[in-house]
C-alpha cells in the first residue's frame, strides 16, 4: 500500500509568500495543481540555521512523503558562511533520507544585486551538484527571474530587489516538474 502524498515546502520568506501571504505563494498553487496535503512552512527571516533547527518539529512530525527545502537568501544577507549553509542544507536532506522524506530541493531565487548573486550562484551549484550525486529533483527557481538572454526580470521582483511580486510567484510555481511528487 502506497503512502498518500504530503508534502512539506520548509523555508523563509519566499515560500510563505511574503508580503501578500501563503495565498499568493507558490506552495499554494503546488497544493491547488496536485490536490494533495501541502504544508507551507516558510518563516519570514529564516535562515538555513534556524530550518535545521526546526526540521523535526517542522517536517519529521508531519510524516511527509516530500520535502521541498528552500533556503540560502537570508543566509548571505546574513553574511552567513559559504560552508555553514552547505552543511545546513546538507544535513536537513540527511534527516529528511533517515525518515524516509523524499528530498526536493528548490533552488533560491535571484536577487538584484550583484554581490549577493553572486554568492547564491554558487550555493546553486552546490545544491545541484549535490542532488545529482544523491539523486535529489531540483526545483530551478532561479530559471523564473531571467529571460532567455540572461537578463534579470525585475518587473517579477519588488522594490527590495529580494522577494517576488506576484507575477513573480506565479513564474515560480511554472518551474515545478510536478511529475517530481510522483
């Protein structure tokens, strides 16, 4: 007997939906394409820190047959380091494997700001290269705030340049393969 699917979506801002709400969000329409249980536990400010922090409470206790971990952009706001959100994320896709959670991992959006793009870049590759190795689906959200000459759509970010408009969630949730939850 197969398990139904519940999916747990664990991150910051930008998976809650902030500023408009999880009704605006792109948990809300995962959970309104798959008609299953979606759990939104996006946290305003939260890093990949306080995620690892809460994964049990957040995620394990659901019982979940997914989890989406998305996180990465408050870190380097944070000025967190390269190797503690590696480790962090790495270690919640640990817990999620020993629970029997099928990892996804949605990589962070794109921020207006050269810098601090620059360093999410290269938690992306880290988080791609590491799900190819363990065979994790990836979720490029990133794909969502360029258009096909590599220019940033800041018409689908707000005004600090971080967080998504509502266009910009809508753009997001059309980079899930939903096939992934299957």
């Amino acid at each position: 007997m197969s398990k139904k699917t519940k999916i747990v979506c664990l991150g910051d801002s930008i998976t809650w939906g902030f500023p408009f709400g999880p009704t605006a969000s792109w948990v809300t329409m995962l959970k309104d394409s798959l008609g299953v249980e979606v759990i939104n536990k996006g946290i305003n400010g939260n890093t990949t820190s306080d995620m690892l922090r809460r994964f049990d409470r957040a995620v394990v206790s659901y019982e979940p047959t997914h989890v989406v971990i998305m996180g990465g952009s408050n870190d380097v706001l944070m000025a967190e380091s390269f190797d503690r959100i590696v480790t962090n994320i790495h270690l919640m896709a640990e817990k999620a494997e020993e629970n029997g959670i099928q990892v996804i991992f949605g990589l962070p959006v794109a921020i207006d700001d050269k810098y601090l793009e620059g360093l999410l870049v290269r938690i992306r590759d880290w988080m791609r290269n590491y799900a190819e190795k363990k065979e994790i689906p990836v979720i490029p959200f990133n794909r969502a705030f360029y258009d096909q000459n590599g220019r940033l759509r800041t018409e689908l970010l707000l005004l600090d340049g971080a967080h998504p408009a509502v266009e910009g969630y809508q753009e997001m949730f059309k980079q899930i393969d939903l096939n992934i939850f299957k």
